[in-house]
C-alpha cells in the first residue's frame, strides 16, 4: 500500500473512530445530566437537527433563509393539533416533517425566484406572517397557543422522563445526519455540488437548477417541522412567541459556524452557539442585570461569532479543524474537499469548495 493510501485510511479510521465516541458519549450522558442540563441537551439536538437543513440549503442550493423557524412553527402545530384531537402522538411526529415539506414546497415556488438578500428578506416575512395568522386562529389556541400537549409515546409506552426526550431527539439528529449523508453521496449530490459551485455550469450540465433548489428547500423545512414537532412533545406548550425572530437567526449562526455543506457541523455549531447563549442567559439572569441583558448579549454573540469565523475560519470550525488535522497526518498533501465558503475573487461572490 502507498504511502498517501496509508495515510488516507489512517484518516479515514481516525475520522470514524471519533465518529464512534462522539456517539457512544451521545447516548450515555442523558443519566449524568440534571433536569435543567437535558433541557439544554436536548435543545442543543433540536437546534442541530435545523441547522442541517440550512447548512445543505446555504451550501448547496446557495440560498439564504432567515424563515426557517416558520417550518418549525408547521412541524410543532401539526404534531400538536393531532396529538389534542386524539390522533397517536407518533403519527403527529411523522406527519409533522410531511406538513413542513408541503408547505414549503408551495411558498418556495415563488419564493424562489428571488435571490440573495430578497430571499433572506422574503422567508423572514413569511415567519412573521406565519406567526401573526397563526397568533389569529382559534383551532391554534390563538395568542396563547396550545396546551397540554400529550406526550409522545409508542402504543401504551409513553415518553415522560427527559432522558427519553433526550434519546429521541439525538436519534432523530443521527437520522436527518444520515439521510443528508445519503443524499450527498448520491448522484442527485453530484447536481447539488455543482449547483453550489456555479448555477450557470450546473445548468449548462443539465442540472434543472430551479428544481434542486426547490427540493432542497423543502427538504430543509422537513427537518426543521420534525425538530419542532419533538420540541411540542418535550415542552408540552407551544405559542406564538415561541417562534422568534431571534431563534431563527441563531439557526443560520450556527450553519455558518459549524460549516456549511458539513455533515457534523451543524452538530459542532450547536454547540458552541447554543453552550454560549446558555452561558450568557445565565449571566443576564443575575440580580443587577439590566432587564434587556439576555436580547442584546445573545445579539453580539451572533455578531461576534460570525465576525471570528468569517476573519480566522471562513470554511467553518468542522472544515477548518479536519483540513488542519490532514496536514498533520499527510504534510504534502492536497486539502480535500471538506466545506464550502464565499470566494470574492474578481469582484463576484460565489460559493466554492476547498
């Protein structure tokens, strides 16, 4: 065997091996944890779960959605409302991404058509619009929303410890990890990368790029309607005012954090966003604490991560950590694909892979 190919299979063990412990410490902290501490886990999962879906539509549709907490808003009413109607929880649960991923599908047709900054514009309108109607409709509990949401459960088991929310909220971050592996890898990816790399050439190769687009949107919108229909389950609650601005925002930090077109970035950027929000809500709550503390501490945390990793790591922590890692374990050797960033060579912004 080769020198490089040796090299590559010590990368490649090496990358499943941590893979391996990253899951095992996963799924055996929920019992170390307290209550307040699964809560964050849990969210931290969640997150993580939307994020995915705006790390693949910022990296390979190259589409910018501010909106994406509106999809979540879709997945947490649709479980909620079967659920109180007398439905099984677990099928609100799947339906819930279902509910997400039409509607998407029929707002981003004309959607869409827009591009750039109009689009960012556009989804963030429609949350707000979504939130109003939705703040309007009786069989959505109104301004006060719904509650006693019944918790989620399969057949006669129910699910009313934290650490089950746990369990199944990181279940669900490994299945949306592995179907948005899948859809990579697949032939349909290859469209993908070369939409990300320039919609002209994806075009002129055949790429029906207003398709792949749309798909991807929709398919971003399912994971968030499921990250928001395990939220309904876990909080038992849901209103209006949980579906913020704000939140929403967080969700395109932590894709850019973690790394857009990453696999694991969404998770790492959860992380390190959702751990230093927690951290600085903490702070805020301390008596002596101006009222808005927690608003505008969140605010310049997104603007300072952002401004850290455009500066120092424009690919993101995931795509900049493993590029550092194979120059350790193969000096001579060229980056690999890992990531995806915004090239302002010649005066033009695209997005393109190093």
């Amino acid at each position: 065997m080769s020198p490089e190919r040796r090299t590559l299979s010590q990368a490649t063990r090496l990358r499943v091996a941590a893979l391996v412990i990253a899951g095992v410490v996963t799924a055996a902290l929920p019992p170390f944890l307290n209550r307040a501490q699964l809560t964050v886990y849990i969210l931290l999962g969640l997150y993580a779960i939307v994020a995915t879906g705006v790390s693949l539509l910022m990296g390979y549709a190259g589409q910018v959605s501010l909106g994406q907490m509106a999809f979540y808003a879709v997945g947490a009413y649709t479980a909620a409302v079967m659920s109180l109607h007398g439905l099984p929880p677990l099928l609100g649960l799947a339906a819930a991404p279902v509910c997400a991923f039409i509607v998407a599908a029929i707002v981003g047709i004309p959607l869409l058509r827009l591009r750039g900054h109009y689009l960012a514009f556009a989804t963030l309108a429609f949350l707000l619009i979504f939130v109003a109607v939705a703040g309007q409709q009786d069989f959505l509990g109104g301004a006060i929303g719904l509650q006693d949401i019944p918790p989620l459960g399969i057949g006669s088991l129910e699910f009313l410890s934290f650490q089950s929310y746990a369990w199944v909220t990181w279940i669900a971050v490994v299945l949306v990890m592995l179907i948005s592996h899948n859809i990579i890898a697949s032939r349909p990816g290859r469209g993908l990368r070369a939409l990300a790399t320039s919609e002209v050439a994806a075009e002129s190769s055949g790429v029906d790029v207003g398709r792949y687009k749309l798909i991807v949107f929709a398919l971003s919108a399912a994971f968030a309607g499921l990250a928001g229909a395990i939220y309904a389950f876990f909080i038992a609650s849901i209103s209006p005012a949980v579906f913020s601005v704000q939140l929403s925002l967080q969700f395109v930090v932590i894709a850019v954090v973690g790394g857009l077109g990453t696999i694991t970035g969404p998770v790492v950027g959860s992380a390190i966003v959702t751990l230093l929000i927690q951290a600085l809500n903490d702070l805020a709550t301390r008596p002596g604490m101006p009222e808005h503390t927690a608003v505008v501490s969140n605010y310049a945390a997104y603007a300072v991560l952002l401004i850290i990793i455009v500066l120092a790591m424009p690919r993101g922590v995931v795509p900049t950590v493993g590029s550092v890692l194979r120059r350790r374990l193969q000096p001579d050797a060229l980056p690999e694909p890992g990531g995806i960033h915004l090239n302002h060579a010649s005066g033009e912004s695209r997005i393109t892979f190093s």
